[in-house]
C-alpha cells in the first residue's frame, strides 16, 4: 500500500514546488525564468522542460509591462483561455481572448482552407493584445509569427509552446529564432497546460511587483 502524505490544502502547491527544486538539483535558470519553468514542471510533471524552455532576454519584463498595462492575453484554444488566472490579470483590467468558437470563423476557416484556430488568431489581433498563448495549434502559432513579420501585429509576447507531431516542434524552433520577446520549449511536448503555466507564472511577478 502506497503511504498517503496528510497536507494541508493551502501548503500543496508550496510542498510541490519544494519536492521540484530538490528532485532538480543545481540548475543555471535566473530565479525569475526558473519560477516560470518551476511552475511548467508542476503542471506537467515532466523535468524534461528544464532542459528545452527557451527564454528571449526581454520575454519576462515584456510579459510582466503588458499585463500591468491592462493589455488582453489571447490564446489559441479556450481551454488555455479556461486556464489563465482571471483573479491575477483583471485588476489590471486586462482580459482574456479567444475566438476560435465564435460566429463565422469555422465557416470562414473552411471556405479558405485554413485552420480555426489560424482564423480566429487573426481576427482577435485588432484587439489590444499584450500577450499571446498558443498552447495547442502550431498554425496559430506559425500565424503569429508571420502577422509580426509583416507588420500586422504587435503583441509584447509570443508565448508558443503548441504540443503534437505535426509542425509542432518545427513551429517552436522557428519561434526560438525570432527577435521579438517569446517563451517556448523546444521539441514535441507542450500543450495547454505548459502555455497556461507559463502565463500563470508572468501574472505572479506581475502581482509580485506591485
């Protein structure tokens, strides 16, 4: 029979974070980019991401201005949408956006042979985005990526950590290329609650440094 740990609920969180760094070890990550790659591995409990989390120099101090300047968070699917910490973000009267489910983009997406996701991407830019999640849809992200190259948008951050066998990977390596601020993680894994943990993690220093 396993031996079942009595934990206060309110201590969970903290008592995982502490079984994390001590299962780690020594490791190179700034403290602020390692509570971020901290709070991935807990929600995936995978310590892989320690290893393939790639961080652009400005993402966390972009991430952290457009969240306290009251900017949206879009994402690419509503479960990453679900995820995000409403009660951190709205304070700063910042929101979260997510079209793919909305009126006309699965009908828009069919007649030009592209993804939801892609559409709604494209759609939910004329709002005012500080930061990008696509935790799921590598066309999204590869979406992204180009309405920057040509001018279309610009958020503060490009968090792209898309899950899956198709483009995936290739997507993020693409990413990891790019001069504006971006989070991602390098090869397959991924998925909404990578992108949710990671955006739930800029949102606690956002709140940190108030």
């Amino acid at each position: 029979m396993p031996t079942i740990r009595k934990i206060a609920p309110a201590d969970i969180e903290a008592e995982s974070f502490r079984i994390i760094e001590r299962e780690l070890g020594a490791h190179s990550w700034p403290p602020a980019e390692f509570s971020v790659v901290r709070r991935v591995i807990h929600a995936t409990a995978d310590f892989s991401f320690a290893e393939t989390m790639r961080f652009h120099p400005q993402a966390l101090a972009a991430g952290i201005a457009a969240i306290r300047a009251g900017r949206h968070v879009l994402t690419d699917i509503n479960m990453v949408a679900a995820g995000v910490n409403k009660g951190l973000l709205e304070p700063y009267g910042g929101r979260v956006v997510c079209r793919v489910a909305a009126p006309g983009v699965a009908e828009l997406a069919k007649k030009r042979r592209k993804t939801r996701t892609e559409i709604a991407i494209e759609q939910a830019m004329l709002d005012d985005i500080g930061i990008v999640a696509i935790g799921n849809a590598p066309t999204a992200l590869l979406k992204v990526i180009d309405m920057i190259r040509r001018r279309q948008a610009k958020p503060d951050l490009v968090v792209g950590v898309p899950v899956g066998f198709v483009n995936a990977a290739e997507s993020k390596e693409l990413l990891a290329e790019q001069d504006f601020p971006h989070i991602t993680c390098l090869g397959r894994k991924g998925g909404t609650p990578v992108a949710v943990a990671v955006v739930n993690a800029i949102l606690a220093l956002a709140a940190r440094e108030d």
